[in-house]
C-alpha cells in the first residue's frame, strides 16, 4: 500500500467516510488528495495536473478558486455572517437572490425557497406536491413518478425519486408510493429501427399506462432532469418531452423539473427547460448556482403551487417547513455574485461558442472501436463503451473494462464521470476552445492505447 505511507493518506483512511465510495478498497488504496486548482486544472499532493473534465460534480462552472467570489463570502461573513428567515425575518442577500431567480426564470415563477444541496431542493419540493394536493382538496394524489436511472439525491425522499436500484438496497428504500417509468435512452434501449419520435410516443404511453395502472386520481407529480446526468448524461430523444407533458396536462399531474445540473448554463441556454421546452411547476436547482462554491440549492415555485400554500398557511397557522441555514447570507451573497460573474462573461453565450468544437470533439470518438455512440448538448455530453459497435453489446461486467478506461483517461490528465458503461463530459463552463482539443486529444489517446 505504498500511498498509505503519506500521513494524511492514512489519517483519511482512519477517519472519513466517503460518499459513493468501495469502502473496502477505499481502506485498501486509500484516497487521492487535491491540493489546490487553478482554471479547469486541478492537482492532487503528488503534483499530477488534471484538467477536470467534470467540473467536479458537475458544479464547478467557474473552475477552481477564485478571489471574487472568496471577498464576497468574507465580506458577508464580516458584516453579518449569519442570520435566518424564519418568521418574518429577512436579509439583503436572500431576497436579492430570490429576485434575480425569478427574473431568469424559464417560465412565470412566484416565489423561492432556499436549502443547501440538491437532494434538499428535490426533498421540499416532495413536500410541496403533497402540502399542494392537500391543499386543493385531493388528498389522494400522493404517487410520484420519476425515471429509472435518474438521479434526484440521497436524502429519504429524494432517493426515493432516484431510480438507481443500488441507491436504495437495504437502506429500506424507496419510500411506498415513489414509481418509476421508463429511462429514456435512445441508444440503449430503441428497438431496431424506431424512430427517436417513434420511441418518445412509445416512452409517453408506459408513462400513461402507469398512470392508468395506478390509478389517475392517485398520481401526484412527475420529476425530470432535462439532461439525465447522473444517468449517464443521457440526452431526451426528440419530442420526448413535448410528448410527456401531453400526458401530465390531461391527468393534471404537478411537474417539477430537476435542473441542478442543467441550470445556469450546462445546456446551452441558462435552463435545461429552454433546451428542451420544459414548462414545469417547480424548478429544483442547485450546482451552479453558487459554481459549486458554497452550498446552496434554490425551488422556485409557480403561483398554482403558491396559492394552495397559502391556504394551507391559513389552515395550520404557518408554513411549519424550514431549515437553519435557507438562504444563508454567506452563501446567497456568493450565489448572487456568481451569477453576476455569469453575466459578465455572457456565460450562456461562451457555452453556445464552445458548443460546437465540445460536439466535434465527442461525436469524433464515434469512430473509435470502443465508443458505441458519443451526443450531448451544450457543454455535457456521454460516450458509451461497447464490445461490439453493431450489436451494441457491452463488456461482461466482471472484465471491468469501463473502469480501466476511465483509469487510463486519468492517467493521461483528465478527470471525466463514469456512469456503468457510460463515462460523461461536463467540463468547467469556463473551458476554452484549445482546452477542448486537449480534453479530447488527451482522452482519444488513452482510448488508443487501450486497444
Ligand atoms: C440531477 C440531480 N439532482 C439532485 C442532485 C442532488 O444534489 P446534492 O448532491 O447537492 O444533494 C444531484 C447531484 O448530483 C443531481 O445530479
């Protein structure tokens, strides 16, 4: 175990439990530990420089480290550091926060609520569609829906939603009354010759056929990412959504759109929802929100889902919800500034420029032996490894293969995703056009020399 040697190595092995992790080769191999990141680079206590092809977890839309946003955080710190808004109280940074969201907004929204994490986001808004249907009269509106394989968080709740078998073996999860439809990976899972419209109209009809199956008046909300990232940054085949919310709108199903990985950017256009014509309820988002620096996740809620929490105010006496740190004036301050910093760099702008030579990049690895199928939008994009390009068929499990891949694109200096078969791109939104190239001439060659 030679990186056990380094006392930090070891001290992380005796003391820290790390999140989505092999506990036991994690004990064995110890971790890798960063240091310090500048740009799209981030070096880890051995010097090794990797340009991080993933922005972290999908967050760091700015890159890593940066002055502006560390004064702001200070300065507020400094001023008042902490405050809450529960009864009544307020702040500058959390109502200024809420103001700029809903002037971006994708469609009319009325009002924000504030948490630290996506997982909290997705958890509140459960809480919302429940409080609503209640609200509205219609108590037995209580099922949700969402995808198999789709990511929405790892609190009770909103691991219920997610559709990742392994994120709920023997944690006694999903909660009852959490479904899941049908992953919609065109790829993987068309038949031959369908069309992508063909497909989507076949995905819209298992959703209503479970909405039959369970009973229309029982059904409560469905949940989206309009890029499945965690799902293997899987893009919606075409007319997937317009197709979906037909079938939502005639059952008056609430939809609430997971954006906390597609807002502000990742897609091409500030939302997910504008790439893909999402007109939902209630947005989750949370990432990009603060570029990863600081923890903090906002629900916007439309005036449908607003009103009914009013009158079920009236009813209880208060909206008895909250967390401690909702709109922390640390961390809205510093989400308020990144997305001042977004404007100035017309962020959604370069993401647009960058999009073509990110897409060249990615659809160039189609030709590769080992790349079954290579798309994305924006700046997020996924490959797929297969044995065999025709039949699509992918490595027996116990080879391992997309593991040794991902290790080898490591070794070569870039950091991706890798999702089961798939690895996923989701650069820092920062990333220039010589920055792609050497993203995916670094990546071309650790697959090259895989053969
Ligand atoms: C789409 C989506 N929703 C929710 C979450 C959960 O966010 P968090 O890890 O901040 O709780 C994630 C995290 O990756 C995500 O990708």
């Amino acid at each position: 175990m030679p990186q056990l040697s380094n006392s930090l190595h070891v001290r992380d092995v005796a003391s820290l439990v790390h999140p989505q992790t092999n506990l036991r080769k994690h004990v064995e191999i110890g971790p890798r530990i960063f240091t310090r990141g500048d740009g799209i680079y981030i070096e880890d206590d051995s010097g090794k420089r990797f340009l991080e092809g993933a922005a972290g977890l999908w967050c760091a839309s700015l890159g890593f480290g940066n002055e502006r946003l560390a004064k702001v955080a200070y300065d507020q710190m400094k001023d008042i550091g902490y405050y809450h808004i529960y009864r009544h109280a307020s702040h500058g940074p959390a109502i200024e926060l809420a103001e700029k969201l809903l002037e971006i907004a994708p469609v009319p929204m009325s009002k924000v609520l504030f948490q630290c994490s996506g997982s909290e986001a997705n958890d509140t808004a459960i809480k919302l569609v429940w409080y609503y249907w209640n609200a509205v009269g219609k108590p037995q509106k209580r099922k949700i829906i969402a995808r198999m394989a789709s990511y929405h968080g790892s609190t009770c709740a909103s691991v219920s939603l997610t559709g990742k078998p392994d994120m709920h073996a023997d944690f006694n999860l999903p909660f009852q009354g959490f479904l899941h439809t049908e992953f919609p990976h065109y790829y993987r899972l068309a038949k031959d010759g369908e069309t992508e419209e063909q497909y989507s109209t076949r995905m819209a009809a298992a959703l209503e056929d479970l909405i039959q199956k369970e009973g229309p008046e029982t059904i409560a909300a469905f949940w989206a990412e309009p890029v499945m990232g965690a799902g293997g940054a899987v893009l919606p085949p075409a007319g997937y959504f317009k197709k979906i919310q037909a079938v939502l709108k005639k059952y008056d199903i609430l939809f609430v759109a997971d954006e906390v990985i597609c807002g502000f950017g990742r897609t091409g256009n500030v939302w997910g929802s504008q790439t893909f014509g999402l007109e939902p309820d209630m947005i989750s988002c949370a990432k990009g929100l603060s570029a990863g620096l600081a923890p903090i996740s906002a629900l916007l809620i439309n005036e449908r889902v607003f009103q009914a929490m009013l009158s079920e105010s009236d009813k209880q006496g208060s909206f008895a919800h909250g967390y401690t740190y909702a709109g922390h004036p640390v961390t809205s301050a510093v989400a308020l500034e990144t997305l001042k910093i977004y404007e100035e760099l017309d962020i959604v702008g370069h993401v647009k420029r960058m999009e073509k030579p990110f897409l060249a990049g990615l659809h160039g690895l189609r030709d590769h032996p080992l790349i079954g199928s290579a798309e994305g939008v924006g700046l997020i994009g996924g490959i797929e490894i297969v044995q065999d390009k025709k039949s699509r068929a992918a490595f027996p499990a116990d080879k391992q293969i997309p593991n040794k891949i991902d290790a080898k694109i490591r070794e070569n200096g870039v950091i991706l995703r890798l999702i089961g078969n798939r690895i996923a791109f989701s650069p820092p939104l920062i990333i220039n056009e010589s920055e792609i190239e050497e993203m995916f001439s670094r990546v071309k060659a650790a697959l090259d020399g895989f053969r």
